[in-house]
C-alpha cells in the first residue's frame, strides 16, 4: 500500500496538507481555521477524528492558525521541534502534555509504516523544517517556506517520486506590487520565500527517473499565478533538457481555495 495525499490549502492565506497509509492519517500544518479544514477534510471524505496527528513547518500564523482548535478538539497530538514549541506556545493555547511532542531535527518518526524525517530550511522563522513521507520505498517531499535551496534540502528531496515545492512569487512581479520595499526585501531574501525561477533552477538538479509529478506549491496571490509558475518553470526544465517531448515533467497546481484531488505518490 503506497503513501496518498492531498494538499488542502497552499498560500499565505493558509496552508494544509493530508497524508494518508491506510488508516494512518497525518496533517501537515493547519494554518486554516479549524472549521475549513474540517470542511475540506470532509469533502476529501476523511473525517477529523481520523487524524492519527498534526506535523508543523515552523510557527508562522498560516501554518498554525488552526492549530491549538484542531488539536483541542480532535485530541491530537502535535509534533514540532522545540524552538518552534518555544514560539507556538504563544498561539496555540492550552494543550494537554502528552499532545506536546517535541522531536530533533533531523529526527525520522515512524506512524506504524509512515517514516517521516524532518529537514532544515531556511525561513524566517525559529527553526523551520520541511518532511520527507516514505512507505516501501516511495517518497513524497514536502518543502515551502524556503528562501533558497541548500545543499542539505536538494540532497533530503532529491530523488521523490512527487515532490511538492515552493514557487512562492515573480520576481518582477513583486518589485512592481505594492508591498513595501521593506517586506519585499524580505521575500527575496535568503530567509524568505523561493521565487519561480529559483524553482525551475533547482528543478533541474531535482527532477530524474524516479520523479513522477511536481506540484508548484505556495503561490502568492499578489505576485504569481498558476499559469506563469508553470510556464515559467518549464521553459527552465526544457531550456536545460530536464523537461523533454519523450519524458516531459509534470507539473501539478495548488490552490489557495480548494484542495488538490487526491495523488497516490506511488503511481505513474
């Protein structure tokens, strides 16, 4: 039995992910309120008593925001490591101790089949992290929020049958909007967010055999969209040989108001 899953919410408005093994059944991040993941968990036909726990990236509101209702509600527990715990402590509100899970980074955790590793990436935040999911040997990689690709996460994600990574903004785009220059110069920092370019860039060092799909994750609603990410992307793969007619790369979208269909990451 392979690893599914569905990416709920993908954007700064909020960011959710489901990730199914059989009757394990593990969310990522809950930076919706409570009663829309409810909503979208339901649509996907999981039901919120059946999440075995909630993984968090980093303590930032759209990763977090439903976090401390989830988790009351539902009785699960809540794993990060404790630099964020440190910061989560501000928001979440009151858990019961055995719900605080506190992992190293770095740490592989195991849901009977489910091996999850978290990794290091680079974020403005206390110690933000991205996941690796593996069953049987198939693999699924997660990583957003990540101001420029180490080498630490191009070695961690390298090699995944889906990997969903973050094509966060147009660099164009968000020198033009109308963000102050202070919070662009944020974004386009090393602790900000990965920009289209930089995607397809490291996408071509990425993207092998093994890989099957790509969803492009995180978009701004300010300054991206889904049709010039993947344009913009590909001419990147196929300028570089990556992407060809015989074996082009999947690119797959997110959305910020609905979720993606479910993706069995074990199949072609």
């Amino acid at each position: 039995m392979s690893i599914r899953f569905t990416i709920l919410s993908s954007g700064s408005t909020g960011n959710a992910t489901l990730i199914e093994h059989g009757e394990c059944r593990v969310l990522l991040d809950a930076g919706l309120s409570a009663k829309r993941i409810e909503q979208l968990l339901l649509e996907r036909g999981v039901a919120p008593e059946g999440l075995r726990c909630i993984l968090v990236t980093h303590e930032h509101s759209d990763h977090v925001k439903g976090l401390g209702a989830m988790a009351r509600k539902y009785k699960l527990p809540v794993y990060a490591n404790m630099n964020t715990w440190n910061e989560l402590d501000r928001s979440v509100g009151d858990l019961a101790d055995d719900q605080r899970v506190a992992f190293k980074t770095g740490e592989v955790l195991s849901f009977g089949e489910l091996s999850v590793e978290s990794f290091p990436i680079s974020h403005d935040a206390a110690e933000p992290v991205a996941y690796n999911f593996e069953v049987g040997g198939v693999k699924l990689s997660i990583a957003t929020d990540i101001g420029y690709m180490s080498p630490v996460v191009k070695e961690k994600v390298r090699d995944a049958d889906v990997l969903v990574l973050e094509s966060n903004h147009d660099v164009e785009m968000l020198r033009i909007g109308r963000y102050p220059w202070n919070v662009k110069r944020r974004i386009l920092s090393d602790v900000g967010h990965l920009s289209n370019d930089a995607a397809g860039e490291a996408l071509c060092e990425l993207v092998s055999e093994r890989t099957k799909r790509v969803y492009l994750a995180h978009l701004s609603r300010d300054h991206n969209q889904l049709d010039l990410a993947k344009l913009t992307v590909n001419s990147i793969l196929c300028e570089s040989g990556v992407s060809t007619e015989e074996r082009p790369v999947r690119l797959m979208d997110t959305y910020y108001d609905r979720s993606t269909a479910w993706d069995d990451v074990g199949k072609p």
